[in-house]
C-alpha cells in the first residue's frame, strides 16, 4: 500500500512536491518582472541613459530606434536634417556656379562683348571653384549613397568634417575670390555704362532667361561669398546634434576652427589692401536676408507636408499677392475689385527617387505628389501657416484674357484663390509651373469637366 501511494504521488508531479513546485513558480515570476524592469529602464545606446519609454516590438518594429531615449531620437533627426541640409545646399551653390559660367561667361566670349583679360578680370577664378565644388558634392554624395546603402537611414555613418578637411585646399581658391570681388564688382560697373551691347545683353538676360530667376550677374556673382561664410553655420549645427562620443565630432570643431580662421585672414587681407568691405560685414548682412529666411520657410513647409527631404524638391519660392474672391463676378469687375495680402508661397513637389544614391537627381523620377505652402510673414519671430497646403491633385488653375496680370486656382468642392506677382513675367511664371504639376496629377480632363464654369486657359491665351 505504502509503494502504490508513492508511485501515485511520482506520477502526480513528477517528483517535485508542492512546496518546491511553488518556489520555483515564484522565481521565475520573479525573473520574468525582473527581465521587464530591465527592458522598461535598458540604457540608450547613444548616451547611456535609461529613460527609454517602454515600447513593444508593435509599437516599434525598428528596434534599432527602440533603443535611443527621445533625447537621442531627436538629435539624430536633427543631425540627419543638417547633413542633408549641408549638403543639398552645396548642390544649390554649384548650380549658381554654373549659371555664372553657361549663362554669362560662356555667351559674352563667345559673342565677343568683352575681352578675355575683361572677362578674368570680372568672373575671376569661377573655374578653379567650379571644380572643387562638383569634387567636393561628388565625395559628398557618395558618403550619402554609401550610408543608405549599408541600411544607415539616420546617415550616422557620414562624416561631413572628414571630407571638408580633405578639400580644406578648397579655400585659398575662396580667398583668391573675395580679395578679387570689390575691384571685379566695379569693372562690371565701369564696362556697363560703356559698353551699350552688354548693358542690353545683361537686361534681357535677367528678364528673358529663366535659369536666372530674374537675379542680376552681381547676385550670381556674391555666391561664392555667400558660400564660404555660410559653412560656419552648417557646421555648428552639425556639431550641435553631433555627439562627442561620434567619430566625427572632433573633425567637425576642426574643421570649424579652420574656416573660421581662414575668414579672419580674409578680413585681415581685405583691410591691408585698404577696402572697407570685409567678410565679417557680409555675414552679418545676410543673416537679415533671403537665405536664412529661406531655410526657415522650407523647414517649415517640409514639417507641414512631413515629405522625406532627400525627396522634396522646392521648384518655387518667393511672395505673392493673394486674394480670395467671394464669388466669381469679380473677373467681370476686373482685380482691382479684390483685396489683396502679402503671402509668401511655396512650390514643392514630392519627386519618387531612382536610385538611392540621388539626393536631387539631374533625371528625377515621376511626381507623386505636388503642394502649394502659403505662409504668412514672421509674426514673433516665427512662420504661421495661412491654411493646410494647397494639393495640386484636387486643384485647378487657369487664366484669363481679360485679367492676364492674376491667375486662379480653385480647390474642388472648396475655395478659390486668385494670385499675382508684382512683376507680371513672374506671375505668368508661377502660373506655368503650377499649371504643369497640376495636369501631372490626376485626372485632368475629368477635373476639369466636373467644374464647366471655371475659365480654362486657351491656346491664344497665353504662349
């Protein structure tokens, strides 16, 4: 009897009693609580911390990003925001380089308006930049290419102080430049008023040629300037959501100080040769000016729409009258009937990327998606949306003979806009390239049968 009972109490448990049974369900919840305190309080893998929120593989399928604190979170996006920004803004520069080369230097040899001692005289050493630009955007790039390559969406693995001081030779070519641009600045100057050919040659230019968005030679000509004073900025932005445990990190102070010094010795020369102009001036200036305006009003536009940047292209920017018509007799009354405020407008343009490796690609790929941003002017100190941005895929624009100085767009089943620029060869700019991304999305011919009563654009309207 005493055997049977035994062998009853092994098959019951499996030999391990009640007692034991219960202690090891206690360690084990145990373990498992400690395991999820450990996982709730991990420490970041960037700064070490533990103030991870806690998150599930569903709540965050990237577990590399689950294991930053939201300190680091925003830092990397801020540090993938600034090296794109370096970066795409070095490609913005190049393009003015070659404005400055393809649309003047290039037609006045050829045409023989000035001679070629007058020409080196005015556009300097725009080739010796020009190279170093398109060596410098290529490094850059591939640096780009190579991180989305290996899965580095965050591009941490760039190292933007590391190849701005492999082409630190890049700026004596700079200095060679600003020594040269007072005395280039009023060669032009003396020339303009001498030579009537390339007076008439510099005006239809700026009016005619759109490559040049109504920009004189003289703007086109401070870009270098712009340039070499703008890298401080984008470095200490970089250097600021870069960390000091990053590779990185001490190329970027590095190369800050070295552009920084190489300023200064500009200055110094600039002074020695007796000119009251000086890069420090400069910069000061045009901080008050367009280009940090401008990057302010694009980063607000790309929070808006919440675009990929490396997939966003700004095909317009600059301002606009605007007025919002109560109904549609005002095109009998003509515009003056309309009250009009300034607005600053923004074209962009959501380009899909064919390959990774382009950032702004010479060949972009098809449009999915096209907006139109209207900001209000800075109130305290900050950019305020008029409205959510204006999609082109559910709007329509169109003209009319009898008021060609404006243009409409309205937005299906909601408002009407009417705009113009104070130069009417801009507002018929505008016009065209809304026109064009708006017909790209969509249904064109359905859109417009839905809405008959809307003026529509006619071949004798408009060239």
């Amino acid at each position: 009897a005493t055997r049977t009972k035994s062998v009853d109490v092994e098959r019951a448990d499996s030999g391990i009693g009640q007692m034991t049974a219960r202690k090891w369900r206690n360690r084990a919840s145990e373990t498992l609580s400690s395991l999820q305190a450990w996982e709730a309080h991990r420490p970041c893998t960037d700064c070490g911390e533990r103030d991870l929120p806690v998150e599930t593989d569903v709540q965050n399928c990237n577990q590399r990003r689950a294991d930053l604190c939201e300190k680091c979170r925003k830092r990397r996006t801020e540090r993938k925001e600034s090296v794109l920004e370096f970066v795409n803004t070095e490609a913005s520069y190049g393009e003015d380089l070659r404005i400055i080369k393809e649309e003047f230097y290039l037609p006045m040899q050829a045409a023989g308006l000035l001679s070629q001692e007058q020409l080196l005289g005015i556009f300097s050493n725009i080739q010796e930049l020009i190279d170093l630009n398109e060596n410098f955007l290529e490094i850059l790039q591939e640096e780009i290419d190579q991180a989305f390559d290996q899965g580095d969406d965050d591009l941490m693995t760039v190292c933007i102080g590391e190849v701005f001081l492999e082409f630190v030779n890049m700026l004596p070519a700079f200095q060679t430049y600003c020594l040269q641009q007072s005395s280039s600045v009023n060669l032009l100057n003396a020339l303009e008023k001498e030579k009537e050919l390339l007076r008439i040659f510099l005006n239809v230019s700026q009016n005619d040629n759109t490559a040049l968005r109504r920009m004189n030679l003289r703007s086109f000509l401070m870009a270098p300037l712009q340039r070499v004073t703008k890298y401080p900025l984008l470095l200490s932005r970089i250097i600021k959501a870069t960390t000091e445990y990053h590779p990185d990190h001490g190329s970027l102070r590095e190369a800050k100080s070295r552009i920084e010094s190489h300023l200064e010795h500009i200055n110094m020369k600039t002074k020695q040769e007796g000119n009251t102009w000086t890069l420090r001036s400069f910069r000061q200036d045009s901080k008050k000016k367009r280009e940090v305006i401008n990057i302010e009003m694009r980063e607000t536009a790309l929070k808006t729409v919440g675009w990929l940047r490396e997939e966003t292209r700004f095909v317009m920017e600059g301002s606009l009258q605007l007025a919002q018509p109560p109904d549609g007799q005002w095109v009998k009354k003509g515009s003056k009937t309309l009250k009009f405020q300034n607005m600053q407008v923004l074209l962009l343009v959501n380009m899909k990327r064919v390959s990774e490796s382009s950032l702004e690609s010479a060949e972009p790929g098809p449009v999915k998606d096209a907006v139109l941003v209207l900001i209000r002017d800075k109130n305290n100190g900050k950019f305020h949306l008029l409205r959510e941005p204006l999609r082109l895929s559910n709007c329509i624009v169109s003209t009319d003979p009898d008021c060609d100085d404006t243009f409409e767009l309205i937005e299906i089943r909601r408002e009407a806009f009417v705009f113009r620029d104070s130069d009417r060869a801009r507002t018929h700019h505008w016009f065209r390239q809304i026109r064009r991304y708006s017909r790209e999305l969509g249904s064109w011919k359905k859109r417009r049968n839905a809405l008959p009563n809307i003026m529509i654009s006619t071949p004798h309207t408009r060239p």
